[in-house]
C-alpha cells in the first residue's frame, strides 16, 4: 500500500512540474524511462549471453534475470511516451530548425515520422524478445520440451543482434540528437556499458533479497561470486570507454566536439563530473576489488545499488546539460524518482510471483545448482 501512495504522490508531483518546468519535467521523465529500459534490457542481455555461451553457473539465478527483465514492458510504454515530449525536448523539432549546412544534412534522419518508427520499431523488438527469452523460459518449466529449449537458444545469438541495434539507435536518437550538432562514434558503447551494469546490478540486487528470504535454496557464494566478477569487470569497461571517449574528443579538439565536453567541465557540473567518476569507478572499483567481496551478499547488494545511482547520476550528466539544466536534485526530480521507483519495485514484486523462483524445466538446471568454482 505504501509503494501506491508514493507513486500517487510522485505523479501528482510530476503533473505540477509538467506545467511549472515543461523542460525539466521531460527532462527526468527521459532519465526515468532510460533507467527503465537499461535494468531491463542488460538483464535480457545477461540472460541471452548465458544461453549463447551455455553457462551453466547462471541457471541458478535465470529466473530473476527474466523477472527484473520484464521491466523493459513499463520502459517501453515510457519511452512510446516521452514522444509527446519530442518538440520540448530536441532541437530539430522546434521551428527554424536546420540552421546550417551541418544541421541540414541530418534531417533525412532526424524527424519526427522516422524518429517515432525507430522508437515503436525498437519498443517492439524488445518487448518481443522478452516475450520469447522469458515467456519461453517460463513454458519450459511446465512442458520439458526439449525443442522449445533450443528455440531459445537459437534466438539468443539474434536478440545479441537486436541489442546492438537497438541500443546504438538508443544513444543517437535520445540523448545524442538533444545536441543535433554533436556526435561520437563511441557513445553507443558507452551507453551499452551503463545499461549492462544496470541490468547486472539490478539483478544482483533482487537475487540477494531474495536468497535472504529463503527463496534461492542452493544458490551459494561461487554463484553470487560470478555476478560480482561481472560487476567489478563491467566497472571497469564503463570507466574506461567514459575517458578514452574523453580523451579521443579533448586531443582532436575539433569544434564540433569539444562544445560538448566543455558544458559538463566547467562550472556546476564540472563538479559533478568529478563525482560521477567517484561513485561510478572508484568507490565500486575498490568495494569488489578483493574475491570474497564480489561473493559476499552484503557487499554485493550495497555496490550494486551504488551503481545504480550512479547509472542515474550519469543519464542525468548526458541528458540535462544539453537542456541547459543545472544539477540539482529538487521536486521535479523527486517527484520523478517516487513515481518510477514505485511503479517499477510494484511490477518487480508482481513479477517475482510468476512461476518458479528458478529455471526447474532447464535440462542443465540440476548442474548449474552443483556449480562451484
């Protein structure tokens, strides 16, 4: 019941702020929505990869991949959503829009038809996919068919494909064209390494409350081990794509770059900037750094919320700059926070009712639970 009335009080929140601070308002509810669609789609990601490789340690901890999954459904519905928000939120939607030759030579790509056909066409895809690496898993239990455990399997290697799409459509058209002018080859990656921690943190999380709750029986310290070392690894990618993008741009200091770059290193946010690299890199870096922390549930769960923090911190540091928003956290963000929080630890509740707490139907289960390191 409590969960209810925060998400009534964050909608009646965001309500004012839509009418108060237009820009603002839309500007949390696109960080929301990508936060949505990164915890669940860098879980289905995991879940594809474990199929693709035939690991056998994450059988185990499947089932709450595919629940925490199921949140791509919501971001989804968000993201269709945010539409409205195109004329607020990107210059190439407002009249006078091309300005100049470098801006014209985008328009075959950024315009409103064709930009809501990539998001419902990418919407589309990945509740599809969930539908079959989920939906799939779930059918398994209660029919053993072996020829629907290798249709998942087969599918893995395409969702793959459709990930690295889909995300790379993600990075150009949400957060790169709210600056038409700017690009980077190296912000598709970017993104990609914010939505897999995302996805691995959030899973982490909700596979330690749940092992707390006595609901994982058999899952030990070399299975949470393995999610840690995914964690710790995934630390590291972020931080560095983060500086070499950094770099790469900071050394060529090219004009249509740098302007980028210079708006979140100086001022306000050039003090956020050095934060982010804080609770993003160092403090996660060294809080898994050692291997009985990477299995230990406590540490786990605090590190992994951390990250999911900071991924929020760094959507923020993407998206609000180039709406000449400050970096504050007042009502509007509040607001934002208690309606998506709410709803989404609602749809994750209700998830994790849905069938087996593990993947019994799996032919490998039995051996995935025996796994040790």
């Amino acid at each position: 019941m409590t969960l209810h009335v925060l998400a009534i009080i964050g909608a009646l929140g965001c309500a004012d702020s839509l009418i108060t601070s237009p820009a603002r308002f839309w500007a949390n509810w696109l960080v929301w929505t990508l936060m949505l669609v990164s915890a669940g789609l860098g879980s289905l990601f995991l879940i594809a990869i474990e199929h693709l490789t035939g690991a056998r340690w994450s059988i185990p901890l499947r089932r709450t991949a595919e629940r925490v999954a199921s949140l791509l459904v919501p971001g989804s519905l968000a993201l269709l959503a945010t539409l409205v928000g195109i004329p607020v939120l990107f210059p190439w939607a407002q009249p006078g829009w091309p300005e100049n030759p470098l801006q014209a030579g985008k328009t075959a790509w950024l315009n409103i038809p064709f930009f809501t056909a990539r998001a419902a066409a990418c919407a589309a895809l990945w509740i599809g996919s969930w539908k079959v690496l989920a939906g799939g898993s779930l059918e398994l239990d209660r029919t053993r068919d072996p020829k629907l455990h290798a249709r998942i399997q087969r599918f893995s290697p395409l969702f793959l494909a459709i990930f690295a799409l889909t995300v790379t459509v993600t990075a150009f058209d949400w957060i790169s064209s709210l600056e038409p002018e700017w690009y980077s080859d190296v912000l598709g990656v970017y993104l990609f390494a914010g939505v897999f921690l995302s996805g691995l943190s959030a899973v982490s999380l909700a596979a330690v409350s749940l092992k707390k709750e006595g609901r994982l029986q058999g899952v030990r310290f070399d299975h949470l081990y393995n999610l840690g070392g995914f964690l710790f690894a995934f630390v590291v990618f972020w931080s560095y794509i983060a500086f070499a993008q950094y770099m790469l741009m900071w050394y060529a200091h090219m004009p249509e770059e740098i302007f980028w770059y210079k708006d979140r290193v100086e001022g306000a946010w050039g003090a956020a900037t050095l934060g982010l690299a804080l609770i993003h890199f160092i403090i996660p870096f060294f809080g898994l750094v050692t291997r009985g922390s990477k299995g230990d549930p406590n540490r786990l769960a605090w590190v992994s919320v951390l990250v999911l923090v900071s991924h929020y911190a760094d959507l923020c540091w993407l998206v609000f700059p180039s709406l000449k928003l400050s970096p504050r956290f007042s009502w509007p963000e509040a607001s934002a926070a208690l309606l998506f929080l709410s709803i989404s630890l609602l749809w994750v509740k209700r998830a994790m009712t849905q069938g087996e707490d593990m993947p019994i139907g799996d032919p490998d289960f039995k051996e995935g639970l025996a796994f040790h390191l």
